[in-house]
C-alpha cells in the first residue's frame, strides 16, 4: 500500500484561485487616481482662467475710473457744449456714442483691426451739462459768499476696455459752485 498523498496540501489550492485579484484592484485604484488627476487638473485650469478674467475686468474697471479723472482734470465745464457725441442731449437720459469721445490717456486696451474698423470697442469719456437738472441757486450763497451763486450739473460717461472683451462703464455726476445767481 502507498501511502504517499498525491494531492496538494490545502494552502496550495488556495493561492492559485487568488492569482490575478490583486491585478484587477490595482488596476482599479490606478483608474480612481487617473480620474481624480484629470479631474484636479482641469479645475485648477479653470480656476486660473477664472483669476486671469477678473485681472482683466479690474483693469477696464480701473480704465474707466482713469477717463473721469481725466475729464475731472481737463476742467473744460461748459453749458453749451459736450466733450464727445450723445445721442441727444435734449433726451431724459442722453446716450453717448461710443467710438465718438475722447480717448482716455495710457488705456491698456489694444483693439484689434476688425474692432478698431467699427470703433466701438475703446477706452472714451463723454462729459456733459445736464439739461435735465441744469442750475440750482445755492441758497444763501454759501455762508459768508453772499448771493449770486448757482451750481451746474455735469455728468460723465467713462468706458473701459481691456483684453478677453472686458469691458466697465461708468458715470459720474458733480456740480460746479460758479456765478449766476439773483
């Protein structure tokens, strides 16, 4: 009689049916993280496009707010005429007509041919007297003025550009304290 067990021991059959498990979840966590990389990835692109479009928008912001200062600064306050065309300045709320007013100084926007062809695209103010409003007497002149003083009403309409197609308007209203009244 042999007694010799041909069969394998218990462990062994064990080991062979797992053979190849070990792959299959490698190969599923490599997937996970391939995902999650990609996914990363493209938010990060995102989010620094999202960063370089809001650079973009303060500097029209900022281009804007430089063309009032301008205006502010070129102290040309008249009653009879306006710094750029309007639509009509008759009108309740005068549009300006873009491509129509004056350039604002080291404005960072560079327009592009097709854009410069239809000026409408560009950094301008407008300024005006408002009709609408016009002259207000100041009453009793101010303290120690006197009488005789009137305030006029101007407005101005500021565009900024800037790259991506950014664009800020603005509009700013002041009064002059000048001669005038009764």
């Amino acid at each position: 009689m042999n007694t010799a067990n041909t069969n394998p021991p218990i462990q062994c059959r064990a080991a062979r049916r797992e053979s190849g498990a070990a792959l299959v979840v490698g190969l599923i966590l490599l997937l996970v993280l391939t995902i999650l990389a990609i996914s990363g990835m493209t938010t990060a692109s995102l989010e620094l496009q999202m960063a370089g479009n809001e650079q973009y928008q303060e500097r029209a912001f900022q281009s804007a707010e430089s063309g009032i200062e301008q205006a502010i600064d070129a102290a040309v306050y008249s009653t009879t005429t306006s710094i750029g065309t309007y639509d009509n300045l008759f009108a309740a709320n005068p549009a300006p007509i873009r491509g129509q007013g004056q350039p604002i100084a080291n404005c960072t926007d560079v327009p592009s041919a097709e854009q410069t062809a239809t000026a409408t695209r560009r950094c301008e103010y407008f300024m005006r007297f408002d009709l609408n409003t016009g002259t207000t007497i100041v009453p009793g002149g101010g303290y120690s003025l006197g009488t005789g003083f009137q305030a006029y009403h101007f407005v101005i309409d500021s565009f900024g550009t800037s790259s991506r197609g950014a664009e800020s308007e603005h509009t700013q209203s002041f009064y002059i304290i000048g001669p005038g009244g009764t």
